[in-house]
C-alpha cells in the first residue's frame, strides 16, 4: 500500500549522488515499468525538530545532486514490502529536484566591516 507524504515543511540534504538500483537475484539495474532505470539517493530528512537518514528511489532526478545539495521531492510516497520473510519500507518520488536556491542560501562571502 502506497501512502502520499506532504513535503511543505520537510528540508532534506543529499549524503551523495544518486545510485543505480540492481535487482538481488539478478544484479541487473532494475527498472520501472516504462523502462526507466531506477535510481537512489541517501538523504537527511528533517520535518518538525524530528530528524532521519532515508533513502529515496526515483526515475528521475535533477542534475547537480551531489552530497550537501538540499533537495525537494515531487510526489513522495512511501510503501510497505516483504520479500523472504523480510518486511521494510521504500521511499519514492515522481522526481528529486535541487531545492530554490533562496531556502539553501548561503553567503558567498562574509560581510565586511565597516570602519569609521
């Protein structure tokens, strides 16, 4: 079962780029049912003082994601598997996008002072 996550107030930041998704039997790179391969990306979650590293699937994701980068998720969804007695949880967005600059904004250089 698929559930929607809201993403208006959560900040998350990438731990590094995204990476191809390899199926365990086969060690093939798996792909969605268009074809598209799917890709993963580790990221500090943060919502409500709360805070949590996941990982998030996709078939698409902007270009520049690299470790540091804020990031937003389009359409996020979480679901539940089991697989040989296993059970988890898998994180997945229509799309990973770099955040507006202005949310993730630092100074390009520290203010200078002013002298009388």
């Amino acid at each position: 079962m698929r559930h929607a996550i809201k993403t208006e107030d959560l900040s998350a930041i990438a731990l590094g780029p995204p990476t191809e998704v390899v199926d365990f039997k086969t060690k093939t790179p798996k792909l969605d049912s268009d074809g598209k391969g799917i890709y993963s990306l580790p990221v500090a979650a943060m919502s409500g003082g709360e805070q949590e590293i996941i990982t998030v699937r996709s078939t698409q994701f902007a270009k520049g994601i690299t470790a540091g980068a804020a990031v937003r998720f389009i359409e996020l969804v979480i679901s539940n598997w089991e697989f040989s007695g296993k059970s988890g949880v898998t994180f997945y967005a229509e799309s990973v996008q770099l955040a507006d600059a202005t949310s993730a904004a630092v100074p390009a250089k520290p203010p200078t002072s002013v002298t009388a």
